[in-house]
C-alpha cells in the first residue's frame, strides 16, 4: 500500500534540509530576480516617461510605449520560467545531499537544457493565454464601451479560467524536476510523465501550496524581506513533494 508523506512532514524535511543552506539558495533567487527586474526596469522606462508625460499635458500615454512593456513582461515570464528550473535544480541537489551553488539557478540557460526549459516555459504561458481569453475579451467590452453589462461574464469568465487552468497547472508542476532527473527525455514526453505522476495528487499539491498562504500574508508585514526566506522554503517543500512523490512509503497491507 502506498503511503505519502504529509504536509507537516514535508516541510519538517524542507527546513532540516534548508539548515545551513539558507543563503545559497537566497543568494541565487536575488541575483536571478534582479536579472527580472532589470529588465522589466528597461521596457518599461518608456512608458513610465510617457505616463508622467501624459499627467504634465493631460493627454494620453503611448500605445507603443505600452507594447514594449507588454513585450518585456513576456520576456520577464520566460526568464521566471528558467528561474524556476534553476531552483529546482538547487532544491533537488540539496535535498539528495549533492554539492549545490547559486549559480545553479542559471542551470537552464546551460545549452542542453536551453531548448527544453524554454518549451516547457512556453506551454505554461500559452495555457495560462488561453485559459485567460475569455475574460480579456469581457474586459475589453468594459473598458472600451463602458458596458458594465459584462461584468457577470468577465468575472464568470475569470472562474471558469481559473477552474481550468489550476488543475493543468498543477499537473505540470514537477515537470522541471522530471526534466533534470530524464534529460534525455522529449519535452512531450516529460509533459506526458508530469500528468501521469500527478494524477491523483492535484490535490495534496494545492492543499501543500495553500498551507504557505498565512506565511504569505505575514511577509507583507516585513513589506516583501520575509519572502527571501519564503521562496527557498516553499520551494524546497515542493522539491520533497516531488521525492516522495516519485518515492513514497510502501506499507504491507494487513492479511485477512
């Protein structure tokens, strides 16, 4: 009988796994993030400058000052993509007792993991398009038309979206570690693994992602320092997680 481990212990694992390890992994996340926000900090320059422009002469901001900045966040999403990779890479070196280095964040960008972290990047942000195009659509009549008649059906718009993009979501959660554990592995193929894996296990995985929330809430008293910690330790829960999930107890089950 297959037995997983629970919350409490999961995360009892993350943090003795953790002790020690704290500013490797903080150090790795900052420099990576500041990478992000360089660039978020370039495209959108512009705009901000012509949003303060428009308040100065009461016109309107540039279109195209918008669209740079659109296009930077899509870039911003991609790198996070590749952030995310990379820590799984530290998480998954720490936990299985390996020498692990910030640098290991940059893992992705080494050029046999380039192509595959980017696709599996690629195919989180294009569900997350799909699954947010009805509301953009009902958005658009809002703030185009002032049609306040399509507030229902953008916000049930919203719901359906989020009712089917969390469970995908989840499912393809641990397709980073199955990626660093197969390499040699198609992307399809690890795509395919990752909803395997998960079925059956959604659940545990959001319910495990909705236990940090209170933790979340209280790092907005620190204004954001607290999330330094947060990350490493929600990250490395999520790495035992996919260990024991690959791995769990087997118990005999009692004869008749």
């Amino acid at each position: 009988m297959v037995q997983f481990a629970k919350r409490y212990e999961l995360k009892d694992k993350a943090k003795d796994t953790l002790s020690g390890n704290y500013g490797t992994l903080i150090l790795g996340g900052f420099l990576f993030s500041l990478i992000i926000f360089l660039v978020l900090f370039l495209f959108g320059f512009a705009l901000f400058l012509s949003f303060l422009a428009s308040l100065y002469t009461g016109g309107a901001y540039s279109m195209a000052a918008l669209r740079i900045f659109q296009f930077g966040c899509v870039i911003a999403h991609i790198l996070s993509g590749f952030l995310g990779f990379g820590t799984a890479c530290l998480c998954l070196k720490l936990a299985c007792g390996q020498p692990a280095y910030y640098t290991d964040v940059f893992y992705g960008f080494q050029r046999q993991n380039l192509l595959k972290t980017l696709l599996l990047t690629a195919i989180r942000l294009a569900l997350g398009y799909v699954c947010r195009l009805p509301f953009d659509y009902f958005k658009a009549a809002i703030s185009g038309a002032q049609d306040i008649s399509s507030l229902w059906p953008a916000l049930l718009a919203c719901l359906a979206g989020c009712c089917i993009y969390i469970p995908i979501a989840l499912a393809l959660d641990v397709t980073y570690f199955l990626l660093l554990d197969f390499p040699d592995r198609k992307t399809a193929g690890i795509v395919s693994d990752s909803f395997r894996l998960m079925k059956g296990s959604r659940s545990r995985l959001f319910l495990l992602q909705l236990s940090f929330l209170p933790l979340r809430l209280l790092c907005l008293l620190t204004f954001g320092v607290g999330e330094l910690w947060l990350e490493p330790y929600m990250h490395m829960t999520y790495a035992m997680f996919y260990l024991d999930l690959i791995n769990p107890k087997r118990t005999q089950t009692p004869s008749c």
